[in-house]
C-alpha cells in the first residue's frame, strides 16, 4: 500500500461477515472487519492493535489510527482503497453464505476514478 504504512503497521486477520444490520444505515450494514497490528518501529498504537470495521458505505476505524494516517500523510480514500481490495480478496475465497456486496462493491469502485 504505501511504504510508510508498512514501516509501522502489519494486516492480521480479515473476517468476512456475518452481516449485521445497522438500525440507522447510516454506513451501511457491517459486512466484516481487518485487524491492524503494530510493528515494532510503531509508536502510534497504544495497545499496539486496533481494526477496521468494513461497512457497505464508510469503513470505520478509530480515532487513533486516522491521526496516525494523517501523521503519515496517507489519505482515509487510499487508506479504504487498499483495505476494501484485501477484503474483496477474502471476500471471494470465504465459504457460503459470506455478506452481499452490491452497495459496498459500488462504493469500491467509485475510487478508480482516483486511480487508486
């Protein structure tokens, strides 16, 4: 994704569904989530993990890791763009029944025209 973001941090586990339903809507349904850990050059992390919540329409992440992407000055879009992509992979190799992506795989491919 960007070597910087390598230097400090390492993907773990990718867990696809099962969907959740959000009462609100407000990002969609929950579809799965990534787990992020610390490498040990990281002094962003205090627990020295965290994740990334996939939803359909805003992936979640907390407010510790957005300081330390901005820190790093690499963008939330391509931040997204790079976990969507790892999910998408896991996404097609998951067993049945796995979530539906339609709206999520719509929203993924709007960053294309980012050249992401």
């Amino acid at each position: 994704m960007n070597p910087l973001f390598e230097k400090f941090f390492s993907v773990g586990n990718i867990k696809v569904g099962p969907t959740i339903l959000s009462p609100f809507n407000v990002d969609g349904d929950i579809l799965g989530s990534i787990q992020i850990y610390s490498t040990n050059k990281d002094f962003f992390l205090e627990k020295k993990v965290t994740g990334v919540v996939i939803r359909e329409l805003n992936n979640n992440i907390t407010e510790e890791l957005y300081s330390a992407l901005k820190y790093l000055s690499i963008d939330k879009v391509q931040f997204d763009y790079f976990i969507n992509q790892l999910y998408i992979f896991e996404w097609e190799s998951a067993p049945n029944p796995k979530p539906n992506l339609d709206r999520f795989k719509n929203r993924v491919y709007i960053y294309e025209k980012f050249g992401f």
